[in-house]
C-alpha cells in the first residue's frame, strides 16, 4: 500500500448524500469503499469515480455484513482513515399513533444501531493501527434539531446520533481518534422529490421548499476530513439558505 493514500469507508454510498460524497472524497485523493445493500448501485458509483474504489455491499442492521465490510478494507488497504457513517432511512409518514413497532425499529436499527456497528469496527482498526488514528463523520439531519411533522423515528435516531457523536469524540479522543457530525437540511436528492412539489409544515399548511446542490455536501465533508487530526469539527450545519428552518413553526 501506498504510504500517502488515504482510506475511507461511505455507507450508503449508491445514492444521493452517499454518493456525493464518495465522488468528492475521490476527487481529492482518497481511495473510498463504497458500501450499502445494492451493489448495482455502488457500481454505479464506482464508475463515476472510475479508479481507486472498492465495492462492498453490506447490510448496516446486521453485525456479520458490518464486520465483513470492515474486514474487507482491511484485507485490500491495511487500514482506516476515515468512515463516513451516511446510511439511513425514514419511516412512513404519518401520525406517531398509527406508526408500527416494526417501521420503529426498522428506523432506529438502521439510522442508530447501524452508525454504532460502524464506529464501534472502525475504533477497533484506528485505534491499533500505525500510525494511530483516524476520523468519522455522522450523517445527522436538521432533524438532530428540530423535527418535521409526522418523523418521530427519524427525529429520535437523529437526535441520538447526535449523543453518539459526542461520545465517540469523547471517548476516542486518546487514541487519535476525531468524530464531527454533518447536519443536512434539503439537498436535492430523490428523498428531496415531495419537497419540490410540496411537504406538510408545522403549521399544518403544504409548502414547496427550495433545495441545495448535494454536491455541496460532498465539498463540507472533504473539508471536514482534510483536516488534521488534532483539529476538529464537532457539528456543521450545511442546509438550503431559503428552506423553512431558521424559525421553523
């Protein structure tokens, strides 16, 4: 292995914010593990940053699928620099009261224990490895702040996601290991599609809301990972500037 080349692992990584940020993170040096649950789309991904990528399909709700992700990257690159914990999903929505126990858990398995299984297998690799260190980033949402209508599973992983962070900075801080968290506020994707055409308001009106370039996103988590690891960002916030959420309700 080349002793400058940087290692990153993007969950999530076939489509929208994952996506984005794998062909930033490409574009500026880093060799990047695509990772999620539909490798055609990860290939896709791939062709986009035509060299230095390695495709792993793995199931972030499931243990065994994590750790051979993890194991993958270590068995083609020999070590970890920076994971970039982005897999996630919504529930269905509609009022808290008509919410199954399963959309709940399928949520929180996903957008919680998934991210946990995550950093818990890249602090195993940063922490022994030489030279010591590395970073993660967790994909938040402007949901880590306030929620929208109808989203109490998504807003309850993403507010602990944020909880999560905060421990793992803390807690890895003696081993070289940096955390900062990204929150997103409306860059267009397909999620982003009802949005565009309208979406329920805390007032209970529907508003169309104006979105940002994903590949904005991308250019915040470069800048996020370029950074030494004695240097940190905690908690960025990156958000369309007319989206309803400076004085949301």
């Amino acid at each position: 292995m080349n002793q400058d080349q940087k290692i990153a692992i993007v969950t999530g990584a076939g489509t929208g914010i994952g996506r984005a940020v794998a062909i930033a993170l490409h574009a500026d040096g880093w060799t990047v593990v695509l990772s999620g649950r539909r490798e055609e789309q990860l290939k896709e991904t791939s062709k986009m940053c035509v060299d230095r990528t390695l495709v792993v399909p793995a199931d972030i709700t499931i243990l065994a699928s994590v750790q051979n992700l993890f194991t993958q990257t270590i068995k083609n690159f020999g070590r970890l620099d920076l994971l970039f914990n982005n897999a996630g999903i919504a529930a269905p929505a509609k009022p808290m009261e008509e919410l199954t126990l399963e959309e709940w858990h399928l949520v929180i398995n996903t957008n919680l224990t998934g991210a946990f299984l995550c950093a818990q297998e890249a602090i195993k690799i940063m922490k022994h490895q030489d030279p010591k260190g590395g970073r993660i980033i967790n994909n938040g949402s402007i949901s880590a702040h306030v929620p929208r209508p109808h989203s109490a599973p998504y807003t309850a992983s993403k507010h602990a996601i944020t909880g999560l962070t905060k421990s793992i900075s803390l807690d890895g801080r003696s081993h070289n290991i940096a955390c900062g968290q990204i929150d997103i506020g409306n860059a267009s994707s397909a999620m982003t599609k009802k949005m565009e055409a309208g979406i329920l308001q805390a007032d209970g009106s529907q508003k169309v809301e104006s979105t940002m370039n994903v590949k904005d996103v991308g250019r915040t988590v470069v800048y996020m990972a370029s950074l030494p690891l004695n240097t940190n960002v905690p908690f960025v916030t990156v958000m369309a500037n007319q989206m309803p959420y400076i004085g949301r309700g």
